[in-house]
C-alpha cells in the first residue's frame, strides 16, 4: 500500500502502509497525533492522541490518560480521502514514519502555505 499526497497541483506518493499524523493545535498550541493505516477500502484512523486539553482540543470521553498523553480508538469507517487545511497559525502538519517526522513542505519540496492537501491511497 502507498499514501499519496496531493497539493496545488502536485501529487507525492510514500511507499507506506502506516503512519502518524501530527501537529500542533492552533489555539491551545498542544499536540496531536493520529495512526492511520493504508487499507484497500481507504484510509483507517487507528488511534488519536493529545497532549492535553481544552479550547478545541478536547480528547474523546473515552479517552485514557498514558503518559502524558490522552489516548483513545476512534471507532469509524475507512475515509476515501482526507483534506488537512493550514492556518498558518500553529505550524505544518507532519507525517511520520519509521521514527521520522516530515513537513508537508518537506515531503513536497516546496512551501505548502494555506494550501489543502488531500491524502489518500494510491490507486
């Protein structure tokens, strides 16, 4: 399986199957991360954390506290596709994998700016 990143205009494959999502919420200014995998039928949320709560970055009622990190299992159906927007207010979004974490700009190249990017998997 492969994750392909599309934004203005161009369109990035990683030869992934897993990976976390992370990034910094714009107005509490804590962390996020979610796991996803690469599945056949699209993109699966796995697991969603953050370090803390409040203003908009409430973790689920399910949520357990694990070392510093509120933690719980979304439970939804694989997405086709999945739009991450930038405010410019809280830095980029990043993908990590196999311990290494990249920018979206990074992974393109290029500044991304208030660009939307779309990840989902690779036809």
């Amino acid at each position: 399986m492969s994750l392909c990143l599309a934004s203005a205009g161009i369109v990035k494959t990683l030869a992934l199957a897993a990976f976390t999502l992370a990034w910094t919420h714009s107005i509490e200014k804590v962390e996020w991360q979610e796991d996803w995998r690469v599945t056949p039928h699209g993109l699966e949320l796995v697991q969603a954390r953050v370090k803390g709560s409040g203003g908009g970055s409430m973790p689920a009622p399910e949520a357990r506290l694990v070392d510093g990190w509120f933690q719980w299992q979304p439970t939804r159906a694989p997405l086709p596709e999945v739009a991450l927007g930038n405010s410019g207010a809280a830095g980029e979004w990043r993908v990590c994998a196999d311990g290494q974490c990249r920018t979206l700009s990074q992974i393109f190249g290029l500044p991304i700016g208030s660009n939307v990017t779309t990840m989902r998997m690779c036809p």
